[in-house]
C-alpha cells in the first residue's frame, strides 16, 4: 500500500439521501480506464473506517463505492424521518442511492462481512 492512502478520511464524504445524513466511501480507480462500478454493502456491525483498506485493494480493478446503511455507521435512522427499519425501506434507500450514482454505468454490488474469530 502506497504512503498516500494513510488516512479513510480522505475518502469519506458527508451524503444526504431522502433526508438522511451519513457518509459515502468513495475510491476512484488510479489509472481512470476503469468504467466499470463496484458498490460495496457492509455487514451490521462495521462501519465505513474498517473497510476503507479493502477498498484501496480493489481500487486497482474498478471504482469502489462503499455507502452506510440507514442506523449503521454515521447515518441516521429511520425512525427520524418517520418510517421503520424494515427490508423493504433498506432496499428502497440503496435503489435511490444506485439510482443517484450510477446511472448508466456498469455495476457490481457486494455485500461483505467482517469476520474475527474471537
């Protein structure tokens, strides 16, 4: 890993979606042939910090796009504008979150876990 990728902050930018505040974790692709999109979905107990360095790892294959979910992370809860935490509504929020980013670009979305043995 390069000495330039030593602080997530960098790439951590404030985000505000259907009156949520969070943060969205963008890496863009170093030598910017890349079109293609990777959205990266976080488990329930991370958060945008622990994923920053596996974001830097892929940026090499395409842009990495990391975003926090409604009451995970940095982001508000649903309850404060009013709806529950169903799937439904979680799906609902990355359908605009896609809809806003990407609009006709090639994309790929994961969903990762952390996992510690201890």
């Amino acid at each position: 890993m390069s000495k330039r990728f030593v602080n997530p902050a960098d790439f951590i930018m404030p985000i505000n979606i259907n009156g949520l505040d969070g943060r969205v974790l963008r890496v863009e692709n170093e030598n910017h042939r890349s079109r293609h999109e990777l959205l990266l979905i976080y488990d329930f107990q991370s958060n945008l910090e622990k994923w920053w360095g596996f974001a830097i790892a892929l940026k090499n294959y395409a842009n990495v796009t990391s975003v926090d979910l409604p009451g995970l992370g940095g982001m508000d809860s649903f309850y404060k504008i009013g709806r529950k935490p169903t799937l439904d509504n979680m799906a609902d929020y990355l359908a605009s979150f896609v809809k806003l980013k990407y609009k006709r670009k090639r994309l790929s979305i994961h969903g990762c876990r952390l996992w510690f043995p201890w």
